[in-house]
C-alpha cells in the first residue's frame, strides 16, 4: 500500500512516498481502508521537532492521527463493528502507532466509531482530534444551560468544535477572532464574535458580562494567552486550555479562585489507556452532528494524499480557515 514517510525530521522534512506492507487486522483493532485524514498542529510538531518531543514515533514516521474510513476486517474480541461500516478516529500517528497517511490503517476499535451519516469523508476526518478535545475540555468544566461562555480561537480546529458545543449545551456563546470570514463563520454557529485586535478583555467582559466575567473560558490559543483568560473569567470560574507548555504566574487564578483544566487528549493514545473513553465521546458526536447541532468547518482547498506536504504547510501559513483535509 501507499504510504507517506517522514525519514528525518526537522524544519525542512520532506514527505516521501512509498510501498510498504498493507497491515494485518489483529485482536481488538479493525482494518480501516482510510478515506480521508486531517492535518492537525500536533502533527506540523512532529514533522518539525521529531524526538524532541516525547510523543514522535521514530524515523521512518507515519504520522498522521485522524482518520475516515470503510471497515475491511474485523479483528477477534471486536464488537459493534462489521465489514463495511463507515468509520472514524483519531488513532495513530504517534509513539509505536502507524498514522493515517496511508491507505489502511489497523485501528484499535476503542478509539473508532461509526462516522455521522450526514457527513462525507473528508468532513468526517476532520472532527475526531478536536472534537475529543473540545467535549472533553467542556465536560471537565461541568458546561451548563445559559451559562456565559468564552472561546479562544474560536475559528480554529478545537475552538470551533468547542463553540458549537456549547452552543448546543445551552449557552450562552462568544468567540474571539481576527479576521472578517471568521467573524461571519462565528455567528453561523449561533455564537458572538469578538475582535481580539481591537477590543481589550476589560472591554468585552464590561460589554458581555457587565463585568463580572465568563462563567467558561475555553482557550485553544493557550501560552501567554492564558493571562487573558484569567481576566476573562469570573470569580471561581473554570478555565480550560489546551496549550499549558509554558511558565506562567497564576497569582489571578489564585485569587479569583478559577479552576483550571488541562486538556491532552492523546493520553489514552500514548499510554494505552481508557481508550473506550474516546470511542464513547465520538459516538456523542455522532448523535449530535446526526442532529444537525455539530458540523466540521473544512477549508476550501483540496489536497490529495500524495500532497500531504502542501497540506501541512498550508496550515502552518495561518491562511486556512478551519480544518485542513487529505483525501485518498
């Protein structure tokens, strides 16, 4: 089968493709021909940083993580899976996990499930990595109905998940964004927009909150951003990020009394655990996008397998709006 390798990594690693061996289903996993896969920033890491970061696989890599695809076998011990389902996951990509950016991929069934029906493939492939994260963020912070909340990046991969999430949870919704698409993007999702560029956090709290802050404060921007997000929250309100690899002074959260959730959605991956909890979360997903409440935002430009590289740099320039795909 095709496969696209990295063989060394660093900031001018190239894509390579190349036969390799169509792998065998085994017990507890299932034989996914692959659809479609996404780009996710995770994935531009690897590419870039290899073994620096504790989660590269070894080179030669397939990386890749999120996937689409038909069910070609069924391993031993699998249930709620035939040949010929239509599927989704975030599986691989990562450690001693084979990626996506292949033909087929030998996923464990835990972190699979059936795909929407009301999606493609290529809209499919580009929910699980962030949707995961995005439900799993909200739930941590116990979301409630008409409760005010926030979202960093609300244009991005996670944070446009997470907005339609909330918005579908009964809240109370606002994203923050930088650019005119996005702004009209934000407000078909039911949310608010808000002009990071040009109104302060002191500003938006005062106008949307009468200063007392989002109950909510999801931010995928993370970083020094975090800061804004504490200003941004009420007192013993709930923040969730997605980006913590940095130092930062919390002597804010400390005294608004703000909870704080770290989201690393690719645990379960790395350290083969609770991965059913994954497989659970998706089908969540499933029966909401089936009830028109949940919709991927793909951008418009096309790339093939073959082209993974332009996929990735494409999404590394800031220019793509939503989720960048690969299709087979």
């Amino acid at each position: 089968m095709r496969a696209m390798l990295i063989k060394n990594y660093g900031e001018n690693a190239q894509f390579e493709v190349q036969e390799i061996d169509k792998p065998d289903v085994k017990a507890g996993h299932l034989l996914i021909k692959i659809a479609a896969s996404s780009v996710n920033t995770v994935d531009t890491m690897i590419r870039k940083m290899g073994k620096d970061l504790p989660l590269s696989p070894d080179a030669p890599a397939l990386l890749g993580m999120d996937f689409a695809g038909t069910v070609e076998a069924v391993g031993e011990d699998v249930q709620g899976f035939t040949v010929g389902d239509e599927v989704y996951g975030c599986a691989g990509g990562l450690a001693d996990l084979p990626g996506t950016l292949a033909d087929y991929i030998v996923a464990d069934a835990h972190l699979t499930a059936l795909k929407p029906k009301n999606l493609s493939f290529r809209e499919a492939a580009a929910l699980p990595l962030c949707a995961i994260t995005a439900y799993e963020g909200l739930m941590r912070a116990g979301i409630q109905k008409d409760q005010k909340v926030l979202v960093h990046g609300g244009a991005g991969g996670v944070g446009h998940i997470a907005l339609q999430l909330a918005v579908h949870f009964g809240a109370d919704v606002y994203a923050t964004v930088s650019r005119e698409p996005q702004f009209e993007m934000i407000k078909t999702y039911g949310a608010t927009p808000i002009n990071y560029k040009t109104e302060k956090v002191e500003d938006y709290v005062n106008a949307h909150t009468g200063g007392a802050g989002f109950d909510l404060v999801y931010d995928s921007v993370g970083g020094e951003n975090m800061i804004n997000s504490f200003n941004a929250a009420t007192l013993n309100g709930h923040v969730v990020t997605t980006v913590s690899l940095c130092e930062l002074d919390l002597t804010l959260a400390h005294f608004k009394g703000l909870s704080l959730h770290v989201v690393f959605m690719l645990i379960p991956m790395l350290h083969n655990t609770k991965r059913a909890e994954h497989g659970a979360i998706l089908n969540k997903i499933t029966t909401i996008v089936e009830a028109g409440a949940l919709k991927p935002y793909v951008d418009e430009h096309k790339f093939t397998l073959l082209e993974i590289g332009k996929a990735h740099a494409h999404l590394e320039s800031g220019k793509a709006l939503g989720k960048v795909v690969v299709e087979n």
